[in-house]
C-alpha cells in the first residue's frame, strides 16, 4: 500500500476523518439534484440546454481529476491538499445557488467548473487519506463506512434545508448555500486538526508513470468498470427525481421527505453492509445490494398520482441498497490499493482521480443523456398529458434497472478475477 497507519484507526480517529465527509456531500447533493431544475425550472433555461451543459462542464471537470490525484501523490501531504479546495469551494456554492435573476447557460456552466474542480481537489486527497489509514480489510471498511456514514448525513440536511428554510424552491436553495459555509468550516477544521495521518507515504508512486499504472492492472480496470455501469444507473433517478416527484406523483411539497427517507436508510444501513462484508465478502454483499435496488425501481415504475405512501416504502427499500452501493466500491479499491500499491505499485491519489473521473462521468452521462431524452420523449416540467408521464416514468425507474442488470451481469462474470485481486475483504 502507498500508506499504512502502525495501528488500526481508534473510534475517535474514525470519527474525525468521517467528519469532512458530511459538507462534502451537503454540496454534493444540490449539485446534481437541485441545479438542473433551479436553472430549467425557477431561471426558465431549456431543460436540453441544461442537461447539455452539465455534461460538458462535468466531463471537462472530470478530465483533470487524474491529474489532481497524481500530483496528490507526488507533491505534498494529503492534508494540505484537502484544505486547499474548500474555501474555492465554499464560494463556488455561493454564486451557483444564488444566481442573479439574470443568470443564463454561461453563469451556469462557470461556476459549476469552479465548484467541481475545487471540490475534486479537496475528494480525491480526502479519500486517497482514507484508504492509506488501516491495515486489514475489514478496517478498511470501517473507514470507509465513518466518511460514507457522515457524507448521508449530510445528504440528509441538503435534502432536508431548502424546504425548511423558505418555501420557494429557489430562495431555500440560496440560504442552504449560506448554510454551507460554516458546517464546511466546522467539519474541515475537526478533520485537518484531529484525523490521524498515514505512517508514511511512497512519494515516488507519484511519477508520471504512476498516473497509468492503475489502467495497466486489470482487477483495478475491471472493479473501474462495474462501478461506472452501476454509478450510471444510480445517478439516472438522482437527475430526475424532482420531475417524477413533481409531476407522476403529484406531490412536489414532499420531495424533502422522500429524499430524507432515502438517505436516512442508507445512514441506517452502513453497520448492516459492513457486518454482511466481513461475513460473505465486499463482492458478493454489493450484488446483494444491486438486486435490492432493482427491485424498489421495477416497483417505483407501476406508480402514478398520489402513490405517497408507496412511493416513501420505495425511498426506503432503495436507500438501504444505496449503502451498499456507498460503502463497498471504495472499499475494494483500498484492498486492491492494499494488495498492489506500494513500492512501484499503484497510488491512492491517481486510483481515485481515475476513480471521481469515472464518477462525474455518470453523473454527467445521466444529465447529458437523461434530460435530452425526456425532452426528445415529449416530457417537460409541468407535464400533464399520459403520454409525458410514461416517458418520464420509464427514464425515471427502468432505464436504471437494465444499466444496474448490465453492472450486475459484469460484477458476477469477473466475480474470480476481483475476489482473487481486488480482495473482496471478508
């Protein structure tokens, strides 16, 4: 491994490393839920518009998040590199949540490069500093549930702070931003001032070499790829949630509540994914975890108007699936981080910036696809007409059960090469 501590982490080190994850993912959340309506909806910009320049800012984003981890690796200590980002960060959510009621596709598309390029400078050094912190398997797993476990909570207050905060959409959404602004620095000074660090780090890992040498080892390339299949299909329903909530359902008011249902499982759930992989293994616990998903979305697909209560028991089916989804993919990879890295092995920081990479990839597929497919289906916000209903609800729900069943089929097919190399970590 690239690091490893001399000692497992202690339950207050856990705690203090999970800490940052909780802003991190408060401004995550907004970012690709609530933006792509805040701007098609209360700025009144074409929801194709939109959806085309969220995937072109993202996949510009994302083109520089191998970059980022490689010179995490080479220069500096993880630390600094965290703390680099956030205030960038911090101002970003400012002007991207409260934009002037002038604001067009070019304000768009210029603070979500600021705020995703700083937040990626910050989430690649933080989750490269989780995987070098244990040293078994299972203590990986642990730190990867205490960042997963605040990053829901901080799902949840997202979800939850705009409809506390004011009753319009949009004026909840720029005070959430001010909101923002002190958690972050409250969390980042409890992670930066009490996280315990890695015992030492192999700095020369971090030669240009360094940043394709994890593209050379297939059980990484393989783990890569199920993880971009699944994360596709998982971030489809974050993309239009709102509009089916809104407009299938007819119960726009509740969508704070459904979002907190969904990430308050997913809270509630980590303990039970991380006992289920230490007993059956990380690689089979996650296709469990998939085939729940499956099920709450061919379910979410037979609903329509007033399907409240319904739809709240599919929030919650679907939100214990995400845990497994949050806790387990990182997870493999700080055991194959384990297994492979060190001395002229892979590197944390390149592994997670080929690894966000990927991540805003899906999101910004699902943007860049999914809101041009609504559109070209028929659907636009406010829809009422049958036809608009079924195209929405079948982006909404199914297309991510055939993209979950493809990450599935991939997952079990290469089951050997990832359990023998990745370590499924039982």
């Amino acid at each position: 491994m690239n690091a490893s501590a001399a000692t497992p982490p202690a339950s207050a080190g856990l705690l203090a490393y999970g800490a940052l994850g909780l802003p991190l993912a408060f401004a995550a959340l907004p970012i690709y839920v609530h933006v792509p309506k805040l701007y098609a909806d209360s700025l009144g910009l074409p929801l194709a518009a939109v959806g085309a320049t969220l995937l072109a800012v993202r996949l510009f984003d994302g083109l520089s998040d191998p970059l980022l981890g490689w010179a995490g690796d080479r220069w500096g200590n993880r630390a600094r590199w965290v703390g680099a980002g956030l205030p960038v960060l911090a101002l970003g959510m400012l002007a991207l949540l409260a934009p002037p009621p002038a604001a067009g596709l070019g304000w768009l598309a210029a603070t979500l490069l600021v705020v995703t390029l700083a937040w990626s400078m910050s989430s690649i050094a933080y989750h490269a500093w989780g995987a070098e912190l244990a040293v078994d398997a299972h203590g990986r797993t642990r730190v990867t549930a205490s960042r997963e476990g605040f990053a829901l909570l901080g799902v949840m207050l997202a979800a939850a702070a705009p409809g506390v905060l004011a009753d319009a959409e949009a004026e909840g959404l720029r005070r959430l931003a001010w909101l923002f602004v002190p958690l972050l620095a409250l969390a980042a000074a409890w992670t930066l001032l009490c996280a315990p660090r890695a015992a030492r780090v192999h700095r020369h890992a971090g030669s240009p070499r360094g940043l394709f040498a994890a593209l050379a080892e297939r059980p990484f390339r393989r783990l890569l790829m199920v993880f971009a299949a699944n994360g596709i299909a998982a971030a489809v329903p974050s993309v239009t949630v709102l509009f089916f909530v809104a407009d299938v359902l007819d119960a726009a008011p509740r969508s704070g509540l459904f979002l907190l249902a969904y990430f308050a499982a997913a809270a509630v759930s980590l303990p039970l994914w991380v006992a289920l992989a230490r007993r059956f293994g990380k690689l089979q616990s996650w296709a469990l975890a998939m085939v729940a998903a499956m099920a709450a979305f061919v379910w979410a697909a037979t609903l329509g108007a007033g399907d409240v209560a319904a739809f709240l028991l599919i929030c919650v089916f679907a939100g214990a699936a995400l845990g497994g989804d949050l806790a387990l993919p990182p997870a493999l990879l700080a055991d194959l981080l384990a297994r492979r890295g060190g001395s002229g092995g892979l590197a944390a920081g390149a592994c997670f910036g080929w690894w966000n990479l990927v991540n805003k990839a899906n999101l910004a597929l699902a943007a860049g696809l999914a809101l041009p497919l609504l559109a070209w289906l028929g659907y636009a916000p406010g829809a009422r007409a049958d036809e608009a209903l079924r195209a929405l609800a079948l982006v909404y729900a199914l297309l991510p059960v055939v993209l979950k069943a493809f990450a599935l089929a991939l997952l079990l097919h290469w089951r050997g090469d990832l359990h023998n190399e990745g370590g499924s970590g039982s």
